[in-house]
C-alpha cells in the first residue's frame, strides 16, 4: 500500500484504542510541532465521531467543520479547502463535527477525495482518526497515511486495547506503518517501555509525562502543550 500520497503530501493518522487516552491532545500537538519549521504547510483534519474536539481544544470557533468539506467533495479543490480551513498558530484546522448525527455523512469516497485534496494543498497532514468509523473508511484512510500513531496508556486496559488494535491493523495491511507513541508516562509507572515493547513485539518510540495541569492549562488557552519526549 501507499506510505505516502502519490501528489506529495504527507499523512499522519492519530489513533487509540481506548477512548480518553489523549488522541487529540497527540495530533494538536504533532501538528504543532511539524508547523514549527517554516518549510512546511501543515493541516489538522479533525474526523473524530460524533463529535469533533480538536477545535474546542484549541479554543477556537469556526464557521465551517468536516461536514461543510465532505458536502462538496465532488467539487472540492485547494481553493475551496482552504475557505473551511482555521489558521491557528501557522497550523490550518478542519473542525469535527459539531452535531450529533449518524456516522453516514464520513462517507469514504468523499473522506478520500477530501485526503487527496488535503495532500496536493498541504505538505503535512495530521488526522485525528477514531476508530469507531466503518472498516472500509479505515482501511483507505490508513492506506494513505505515511504512519499511523496509536496513542496509549500505561496501565493492562490500555495495552490489551492496543494489542487487539495492532492486530486489526495488521488485517488491514496497515502494521507495518504503526509508531506507538506513550502518553501520560511517569517514572513510576509499573509498566515500563521494556514491557510494552514485549507485550506488542515493537518498542514506544516517543513518550508524553504526564502533566494534568499543563493540559489542562494548554486546553483552557487554546494552546498547543508540545511536551513529546521522542526517542527516534
């Protein structure tokens, strides 16, 4: 499969196994640190359902979200992309959805031509990707992405969801772009690195401490906390 776009651009799928591991938190602030370098043109893409948080997070209010993208897909380009996007702090945002609703407006064609829009208008794009969307949808948004980072936590939930997740990647011909990336680590957690890596047959290859009041202070004023620790 692709490990990146054909028409250059770059994606980064975010993702977690057990819901509240901080998969948003993880794709605000890698696309925080990929727009540090003024090279590059980097989009957040906010698919999370029912609802969309990345906006919230980063304290923002936007007139148009996901939905107004994959409404005219059909039609879409560079020029109208960027019309729904929100410049915040050199990264441009696609706001999730903002009303409960049923998942059929992620239709995979239309996600698809989203994505390959996204590719030829920005260099860098971070996806913030649930897993509760259809297989199909899945399967080519993973197709897709340079590398897909799953985001998890160091206690036995976390780990058993995440190895059930590897799994169902594999069974996507997606496995072998996975980076497992640990959020919310201290030094006395019991379950280390070494057990991790054991556990899931690949090693964490970048760690987040685990800073409540920094998150949540990053949260309340619409900033990005950019405290990975990455080990590669």
């Amino acid at each position: 499969h692709k490990s990146d776009s054909s028409v250059g651009g770059r994606v980064y799928s975010i993702c977690s196994a057990k819901r509240g591991s901080g998969a948003t938190t993880m794709a605000i602030n890698i696309a925080a640190s990929l727009a540090e370098n003024e090279k590059f043109r980097v989009a957040l893409i906010d698919l999370d359902w029912p609802l969309g948080d990345a906006a919230a997070f980063l304290n923002i209010r936007t007139r148009y979200t996901v939905a107004d993208a994959l409404a005219s897909a059909d039609r879409l380009d560079s020029v109208l992309l960027e019309s729904y996007m929100h410049k915040h702090d050199r990264v441009h945002v696609l706001a999730g959805l903002e009303d409960f609703g049923t998942g059929e407006i992620l239709d995979t064609t239309a996600v698809s031509q989203l994505l390959e829009v996204v590719t030829q208008t920005y260099t860098h794009t971070v996806v913030d990707l649930p897993l509760s969307l259809p297989r199909e949808l899945l399967q080519m948004a993973t197709s897709m992405s340079s590398a897909i980072v799953a985001v998890l936590t160091p206690d036995l939930p976390s780990l058993r969801r995440t190895e059930r997740l590897l799994r169902f990647l594999t069974a996507l011909e997606a496995g072998d772009n996975v980076r497992l990336v640990l959020n919310r680590s201290r030094k006395s957690d019991e379950i280390t690195d070494a057990d991790i890596a054991k556990s899931l047959h690949q090693p964490v290859i970048g760690k987040v401490a685990n800073d409540y009041y920094a998150c949540m202070e990053a949260i309340n004023s619409g900033k990005a906390v950019q405290s990975t620790s990455s080990k590669q």
